[in-house]
C-alpha cells in the first residue's frame, strides 16, 4: 500500500472541501441568509457589519488553506512536517469545533458533524503519516 498517494489524495480531497467555499466570498448576503434560515438557524440573519466581515472572511481563508493543501500534496516527503502539522490540527480542531458551535447555539447535527468530521479528517491523515510503507514492510522481512 502506497501510504504517500493516500496522503496526498486525502489532502487534495480536503483542499477542493476548502475550496469550494471560496465563491461564497463574493456571494451576496443575501444567498448566505437564505442558507441562515435553510438550517435551522434562526429567522432573519442580521445584516451587521460584523458578520458579513466574519462570514466572507472565514470562506476566504477555508479557500486559501484549500491552496496551501493542495500545494502540500504535490510533494507529501518534502512536505511532511506540515502534513503531520495539518493532522494534528484537525484533531485538535474537533473538541474546538464542540465548544464553539455549542456555545454559539448551533444545532446538534452541525457541532457533530463539524467535530466527528475534524476527527475523522486528522486521524486518517495522521494514519497515513504514521502507517509503515509497503517498501518498508519488504525491507524489512527480507532483512529478517
């Protein structure tokens, strides 16, 4: 099993997961409230400069960390600190997720999905970092 093509397929599915958020940037608030109201989360959304700032720039950023990853990808060796660096902070990011969409009311279905997802994305990664080569698995029961 090639552990590297996993990893830099996983972190290509991750990135294009990112990056299709970054046209929501320039979408007009109008088809943000509309998803507001669509998932539960409340009547009218409030028109304030606060948010719009938070929810533009937050779909900005999920676009370029899509980039970053993807770049990531095309060398998984080379990049490898940054791979594991990318795990662990997908791990961490899922009891992070729990406390932020709890105490922002966000719906159960959401805080699971959002922190079993980190979860599950970090992990698997991580798997991929950490798992034994099938050269090195060859290696090392011929040498035995």
């Amino acid at each position: 099993m090639n552990y590297r093509r996993h990893q830099a397929i996983w972190l290509r599915i991750i990135a294009v997961t990112n990056l299709i958020f970054l046209p929501v940037t320039f979408l007009p608030m109008r088809c943000v409230a509309y998803w507001h109201t669509w998932l539960g989360l409340g009547g009218v959304m409030p028109q304030d400069a606060l948010l719009t700032y938070l929810a533009r720039w937050s779909c900005f950023d999920y676009g370029m960390i899509g980039f970053v990853l993807w770049i990531i990808a095309t060398d998984v060796v080379k990049y490898r600190p940054l791979v594991i660096l990318t795990g662990v902070v997908f791990v961490i990011a899922s009891p992070v997720a729990i406390f932020i969409d709890t105490t922002a009311g966000m719906p159960v279905f959401w805080c699971i999905i959002e922190s079993a997802g980190s979860l599950f994305v970090g992990s698997v990664l991580l798997v991929f970092c950490f798992a034994p080569s099938s050269n090195f698995m060859r290696l090392a029961t011929k040498n035995a």
